[in-house]
C-alpha cells in the first residue's frame, strides 16, 4: 500500500513540475508606456487633423509564440484625446463626436489571432461610443533590443475606419459640412516580457 500510495504522489509531482515548467515557458507581455502610441488622422475638405490618445493599456496574454492562444485587451481613454488644439479637443470630447462624459473608454477585444510570415492579424470586436463592431487589424512584427538591452517586440499596424459606423459626429453640423467619414487610426504597441 505504502508503494502505491508513494507511486501515485511521484506521479502527481511530476505533473505538477512539467506543468509548472510549461506555464513558465512563457509569460505574458507588457506593454512599454513610453514608446507605445494610439494615433489618428481625420480628413477634413481643406486639411487633415492629427491626433492621438495619451492614456490607454493594452493586455496580451497567451504563448506569443503560439498566436492561436494569445489573447488581446485594449482600453483607451476617451478624455486623453490630444489634436494639439484645446478647443477642438473639448469638442470632440463633447456629445457632438465622442461624448467622453457618457462613453469613457473605447475598448478592443479579440476573439482571434493569426499569423502569416511577419505578420498578424488581429481580430476583434471594436466598442466606441456605445457601437460594437468586428474589426480585423493587420499588425506587422519585428522583434530586437532596446536601449537597455532588453528584448522586445514591437507591433504595428494601419486601420481604417468608418466613423458614421459608430456614430461620431453624426450629429455635429460642422462634421456634415467638412469632416470625411473615414479615419485612419495607426497602433505601435512596444512590448518586452515581464
């Protein structure tokens, strides 16, 4: 009985030690604040506006080097928006475009994520300003070190999008009289293992 029972704990212990090293084969990746950005540019008749969100956090969990288990989260603070012009940022905060007060937070999760060569793409349902739409973001990869020898992967990509699709300014005059529908937004998402 002793040997069975001494048999049995081996064996639990063994799986427990090839489990625990295989979680610890990866861990999930954080996001560098300084080098990551969230930008945009809206077209208008006569120029186009740049800008970007200040405040935002991007969760990635999974094997990155198993796409099929990665998870992605993404939160972007609506108040952070920053087109270098005061006013025009309390406006596109107001309920003419993002309604900030109503709807803090634009938010990304994914429900997929493929790869192909240097590249993934990302897909996910898109929530801003109370819509939900299914988005698929084409990331380009490239992997190095930074500045303090730390190793990195960096993910960028280009998405265009349809702002009348979330409803953005569809009931601001000066967006009907000037402002294009669609929006470019770019992604550089810097990460390093924690």
């Amino acid at each position: 009985m002793k040997h069975v029972v001494r048999n049995a704990l081996l064996a639990a212990l063994g799986v427990l030690f090839v489990s625990s090293t295989a979680f610890a084969a990866f861990s999930p990746l954080k996001l560098d604040r300084i080098h990551s950005k969230v930008s945009f540019t809206a077209a208008t008749v006569i120029f186009d506006v740049d800008g970007e969100f200040g405040e935002f956090d991007v969760q990635i969990d999974g094997d990155p080097s198993k796409p099929e288990t990665v998870k992605v989260e993404a939160n972007i603070d609506v108040a952070s928006i920053n087109t270098q012009n005061g006013k025009r940022d309390d406006h596109l905060k107001s309920p003419d475009f993002f309604d900030a007060a109503k709807y803090p937070k634009i938010r990304f999760t994914s429900i997929g994520v493929k790869a192909k060569g240097s590249q993934l793409t990302v897909k996910g349902n898109l929530t801003m300003h109370g819509k939900t739409k299914l988005v698929s973001i084409p990331f380009k990869v490239a992997k190095g070190k930074n500045g303090a020898g730390m190793d990195v992967t960096t993910y960028k990509a280009k998405l265009t999008i349809d702002r009348q699709d979330f409803g953005i300014g569809t009931d601001s005059i000066a967006a009907k009289i000037s402002l294009e529908d669609e929006v470019q937004i770019e992604l550089l998402v810097v990460t390093f293992q924690k």
